[in-house]
C-alpha cells in the first residue's frame, strides 16, 4: 500500500449556518483515483475546494504529505485542479494557455516547449498551440485545462464534475483517456461526480456523500455489492429495499418469511434494511420461487427486460434476460449471496418523532 | 403599405427636430456672412479665427488635460472598484451598486453644486486641480458601469485557475483578471474622456482662476452674443464627441450592455 498523501480530520464547513461538510475524515493514497460521489449539494465540491486551498474550513485539519497546510495558500500547494467549466483564459491562445504554470516557475524556453508539446501529444491536441481556446470544442476546451493543470506535474490532482457539460459519447471517451491518463503519469486523482456509473467506472476508491456527511468509502465493487445504507444502495444503482429483522447470525426476516444470508454481527431481532439488485433475482414457475407474485409491467431495455413484480404488497424491480407477460403468475429466487443486510438507517422523522 | 409610409414620415419628423438646431450649427459655421438668416458663401474662417483666439486655445488645451488625466485616473479607481463590488456578497453588492447609480442619476447641476460646496469647505481653491477632482467624480460610476459586465461573463474561477496554477493574487489580477476585462476597462475610459469633454455644468461650477473647458468659452461668448465662431467651435466638440459615441457604440454592440 502506497502512502497517505492526503488526510483530511474532522473537516467541517458551514455557509450561513448549514453544514456543507459536516466532520469528514479521509485519507487519500498516493496515485489513487478516488471519486467523491453524491447527489448535487452534498458538498462535494466544497471538500475539494478546501483541498485546493479556495475555501477555509470552520474546523478541522487538511495534511498533505503529513503537514498540516490549512493556512497554505493555493498557490503554495503542490495540487492543481480542472474547474467545474474549465475556466480557461480566453485572452491566451492555447500554448499560452498551458505555459502559464510554467512562466511563473521561470522553466527556460526550451524546456517549456518540449514540455508542452508533449503534453499537447498526451491530450491529443498536437498543432494546437496557436489555437485561440474560444474555437475549440468543448472535449478539446477540456482536454486543454488537463494539459494546462498536469504540465505543472502536480502530486494531486482536483477533478470537479470535469465532464458534465460534454456529451454521452464524448463523456465515454474522455472518461477512458482519464484512466489512461492517470495510470501513464502517476498522478493521484481526487475526481468529484454525481455520477454513480462515472465514480464506479473510473475509480480505485469511491467516497459516496450525503448531506455533507461521508457515507461509505470503498471500492467500486464493495460500494455495489455491500452498500453500508439505504441512501448508498439506492444511489448506486436500482435496489430492492425491504425493511426486515436479522432473526440471529446468517438469518434475516422479510416478506414475511425467514431466509439464509451471509451477513452476521446484528443484534438478535435488530430491525434493519434488505436490499436485492434487480439482476440477483431469478423469476422462475410460481411454485419453484421463494416469494410468488404478479408481473405487473414490462419494459424492454435494450441487453435485458425490466419488470416489476408484485408480491405481498412490495414491487419488485427485476432485471432479465426471459420475458414474461404482463399478469403472469411467477415464483422469484434468490440466494443467501444476493441478500445484503445493511443497519436500519435513523431517518430524520424518526430522529425528531 | 400605408402603415409603413406614415411609420417612415413620423421618424422623420422626430430626426427632423432632434437634428435640426444641430445641422442649422453646423451649416453658420461655415457661412460667410456674420448675420445670422442670411447665407453669405462658403468659408472656414470661423474656424481660422478659433486657433488663433489664445482663449481658445487655452480652454481646448485644459480641456484634453482634464479629459485625458481624468478619464485615466477614474478609470483605475473605477476598474478596482469594479473588481470589488464584483467579488462581494448578493447584500452589499446591491446597496453599492445603487450608490453608484445615484450619481449618474443625480442632475448634473446638484453634483456641480455639491462638490463647490465641499471644495470651499476644506479651503480648497477652485481652479485646475478641483476642476480634475470633479471630473474625475462623475466618471468614476461609468466606469464601474462599463466593467461590471466583463467581470460578470467572466469565469467565475478564472482568478482561481491563475491562484491553482501558482500565480501569487497580484500576478493572478495582472496577468489574467485584467487583460479578460480589458474591453469593458478601455470602453470605460473612452466614456469617461466623452463624458468629460461633453461637461459644461458641474465643470462651470468647479472650476476658477482663469481655468476654463471648451463648454464653459462658448458659454461665455454666448452671453456676450452670439459670434459664428462659436458655432465653428460648437460644430468642432460636436464632431469629437460623436466620433467617441460611434466608438463607443461599435465597442458594446456585441451584446454587451453597459447599464445591466
Ligand atoms: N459560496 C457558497 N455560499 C453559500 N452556500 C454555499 C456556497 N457554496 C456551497 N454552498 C452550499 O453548500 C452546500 C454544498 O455545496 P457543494 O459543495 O457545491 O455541493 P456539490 O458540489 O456536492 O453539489 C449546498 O447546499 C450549497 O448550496
Ligand atoms: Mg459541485
């Protein structure tokens, strides 16, 4: 495992007296691809600019290789960030553009051409310098403020929703010359996103966010595989959510039935949350499946069908490749694996009632 | 048909009494003949007889001083200030923003009257130096109103993209936040030259010892009656001050507004 080049320890920030960000604690590894995910307004933007040093914190500490750099100006830390809208300067052509950096450090003529036209090579913008940046595309807009940024060679780099304004295709595309990017010059990559599929596709770590308040961190599989609550299984992805009881180790209620899992450490008779992904359950003949129920609708979805399934008063969303008609009497399966257990979020009525 | 005939004859008319005292100015200015409703010929005599008048000169020579130094002078002030009301919170930017408008629409002769009353309250003699001082006052909210535009389709990071990439916060204003508000900043100072060239009230009030502007001569031979060469003059500011506004015009066309 590589070392922590940056920790942030109970980080807080208020803005009229709402926490943006509220206590976070993390650590972020060298040459990690760490994503901040969470829905617009979570604060995930706010964490990332206190890391690049354009917002303070109320409270809290920021290290960076093991120095507390809180009062560090922007301009004294070793980070570089590519803005929300790229932010490029419009009065300089492209060259100029990315030599910005290095004119401040003084880099010699030479040297600052050959660095920069290797980083036009890197970004597939050769023959570019003389470009005025208000011609470019958008994915070339971008691919500029990645240059500009990573010419510096910075230890960090800040990622804010970097491809939000580009299309679908575009948006695939660059998200792949990213990790390419990042693995080729050995970067650590601090990328924020609403975008569950973008955080899970490109990260090595993904930190899901809500209110301020880190709700998970892990990697992509054991944020999708094992959500920790309610609000992470149904952010990343289509989920099944029941509300159960863990009966004892390896034994959980819901539907009004009892069934193997593989989760265990709940208290007996603890009331908890059970999600099941829309492509773990099988739809079989009513009298082979473990719950039965209605088809209700179906949808085609271009590589499976989507159905919802009726069963004791809860909707099941399926995911499969069989279709069945709608009103058709079906049985559905799953197995003990496909059973995650999570605590039983305290929500906020609950907290108040 | 119709419609478009009568529209066309009704702006006409409007152009007819807008433009009319103007070309009638500017068509004695080029007569021969001295009584007025009389044509006596073509000449630029008028116009002879301006540069050889010292008082003219004089007054031309204080008035490019005064436009040239003040419009520069409120354009620095004005531009900082700008950039200040620009980066402060929704409230204060607000109440400042309306405190800047009052002047502009406040009338002239109020401001001319209230700043005599300030200078000769702090012993301040009225001449050149107060003269400048006043100009550079009524110009000052102009040019917060022509760069508050540029600031505003500005990046809103763009400061803090120079900042990432290393630039101390005075490299970062210099190298990147002025030269991207430089169009709004140049039409801010030709406004202000155009404004100050164009002042006759607050100037009338503000001044003494002998210094005087363009409008403030003509005024005083006006009252001494009326000599051609003061329509040869008045046709001279006339022609500045339009080639200005033409500039000016061309410079905001592409959409932006100066009064937002
Ligand atoms: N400069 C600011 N002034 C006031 N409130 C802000 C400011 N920046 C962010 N906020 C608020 O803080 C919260 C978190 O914002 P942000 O970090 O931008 O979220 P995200 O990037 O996850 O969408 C939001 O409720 C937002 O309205
Ligand atoms: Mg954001």
């Amino acid at each position: 495992m590589s070392r922590k080049i940056i920790e942030l320890k109970n980080l807080t920030k208020s803005y009229n007296g709402t926490k943006a960000v509220d206590n976070i604690n993390l650590f972020i590894r060298e040459n990690e691809f760490i994503t901040l995910l969470g829905p617009s307004g979570c604060g995930k933007t706010t964490t990332l600019r206190m890391i690049g040093g354009f917002e303070n914190p109320d409270s809290g500490d920021i290290l960076f290789e093991g120095v507390r750099i809180n009062d560090l100006p922007p301009y004294k830390r070793n980070i570089n960030t590519i803005f929300q809208r790229y932010a490029l300067f419009t009065h300089m052509n492209v060259y100029e553009n990315i030599a910005f950096g290095l004119r401040i450090k003084k880099t010699p003529k030479d040297e600052m051409d050959r660095r920069i036209k290797k980083m036009l090579k890197l970004v597939e913008l050769e023959g570019f310098e003389k470009r005025h940046v208000d011609s470019l595309s958008g994915g070339q807009q971008q691919r500029v403020a990645i240059a500009r940024a990573l010419v510096n060679e910075p230890k960090v780099l800040l990622l804010d929703e970097p491809l939000a304004a580009l299309d679908l295709k575009l948006r695939k595309e660059m998200q792949i010359e990213l990790m390419d990017m990042q693995k080729n010059v050995g970067i650590t990559f601090i990328y924020v996103t609403h975008d569950q599929e973008e955080a899970l596709t490109m990260s090595d770590t993904v930190v899901v966010m809500n209110n301020g308040v880190i709700q998970q961190v892990g990697s992509p599989v054991d944020i999708y595989n094992e959500p920790k609550n309610r609000f992470v299984a149904d952010f990343i992805g289509e989920s099944n959510i029941l509300e159960g009881v863990m009966i004892e180790d390896y034994l959980v209620e819901f539907a009004g039935k009892k069934f193997k899992c593989v989760d265990k450490g709940f208290q007996h008779n603890e009331p908890v949350d059970v999600v099941i992904r829309p492509e773990d359950i099988d739809v079989t003949r009513r009298e082979d499946g473990l719950l039965e129920g209605v088809v209700t609708s179906v949808v085609f979805k271009g590589v499976h069908y989507e159905m919802l399934v009726e069963s004791n008063g809860f909707e099941y969303m399926i995911h499969s490749t069989d279709m069945q008609e709608v009103g058709s009497e079906v049985g559905l399966t799953f197995g003990p694996e496909d059973i995650h257990v999570m605590k039983r979020e305290v929500t906020e009525i609950e907290k108040q009632g | 048909m119709v419609g478009r005939t009568i529209k066309r004859i009704y702006i006409g008319i409007i152009f007819l009494f807008l433009y009319a005292p103007i070309l009638v100015l500017i068509i004695y200015s080029f007569n021969e003949s001295k009584s007025r409703g009389h044509w006596g010929g073509f000449t630029l005599k008028w116009y002879g007889e301006l540069f050889r008048d010292p008082d003219i000169i004089k007054a031309l020579y204080y008035t490019f001083i005064v436009a040239l130094l003040s419009s520069l002078i409120s354009t620095v002030i004005g531009t900082f200030a700008a950039i200040g009301i620009h980066n402060m919170g929704l409230f204060g930017k607000k109440i400042v923003l309306n405190i800047n408008y009052l002047p502009v629409l406040n009338p002239d002769i109020v401001t001319g009257v209230a700043l005599m009353t300030l200078f000769v309250s702090v012993n301040m003699r009225l001449g050149f130096l107060t003269m400048l001082i006043s100009h550079v006052m009524f110009n000052i909210p102009y040019v917060i109103l022509s760069v508050l535009p540029k600031l505003r389709q500005m990046n809103r990071h763009m400061a803090e993209a120079a900042l990432d990439l290393g630039a101390t916060p005075f490299y970062a204003m210099r190298k990147v936040v002025i030269p991207e508000i430089m169009p709004g900043v140049v039409t801010g100072a030709l406004m202000a030259f155009t404004l100050s060239v164009d002042d006759f009230v607050i100037s009338f009030f503000n001044t003494g010892s002998g210094v005087t502007n363009l409008s403030i001569v003509i005024y005083s031979m006006a009252r001494r009656g009326i000599k051609p060469s003061i329509n040869a003059l008045s046709t001279i500011m006339l022609l500045t001050v339009a080639v200005l506004l033409l500039v000016i015009n061309k410079r905001t066309a592409k959409g932006d507004e100066l009064i937002p």
